[in-house]
C-alpha cells in the first residue's frame, strides 16, 4: 500500500533537461508527526514509496492530511493550467 495519500505524475510535451515529469505527492511524515507535500521533476517517474529527492525538492507541510491533499491537488491543477499534461501509468 502506498503511503502517499495523493501521488499526481504529469509530464512536458517539450521536456528541458531533468524536467519531463512534475511529481506531486502528498503523505504522512516519515515521523508521523504532519503530513507533507512534495514536488519534483525528473526524467522518470518514481514509483518508490519511500524516496527523498536530495536537491530540486519543494517541500510543504500541513497540519491535517486534508489540507495536504488540497494543496497537492490545487498544485497539480497549477501545473496543468501552465501546459504540463495529466500521465497516466500503463496498467493503473
């Protein structure tokens, strides 16, 4: 099971270096303590449940897992109003 709560993966028609996907994922803290949101681009998508990009990361926490939620979902609606598309894994 995933602990990521939301986990949004959007990619660039015309991608720049280390930027064709945008992820955004949203979850408990590793302490529990908070929930946390995470955006990153990459040149694939990680599917890693526990990974911690080390630099390019932007990071948000939030008191409640709704309020994370809402964050990671107005944050995907940002990217897809400024041209980055909706990915969809096959198989999902």
């Amino acid at each position: 099971m995933s602990r990521f709560s939301r986990f949004h993966v959007l990619y660039s028609a015309e991608p720049k270096p280390g930027r064709k996907y945008r992820q955004i994922v949203a979850g408990p803290s590793e302490d529990l303590l908070f929930y946390e949101v995470r955006i990153f681009e990459s040149d694939s998508v990680q599917m890693n449940p526990d990974f911690n990009a080390i630099t390019g990361m932007e990071y948000y926490s939030h008191d409640t897992v709704d309020a994370a939620n809402k964050d990671a979902d107005q944050e995907r609606d940002r990217s897809l109003a400024a041209g980055w598309i909706l990915y969809e894994a096959p198989g999902r």
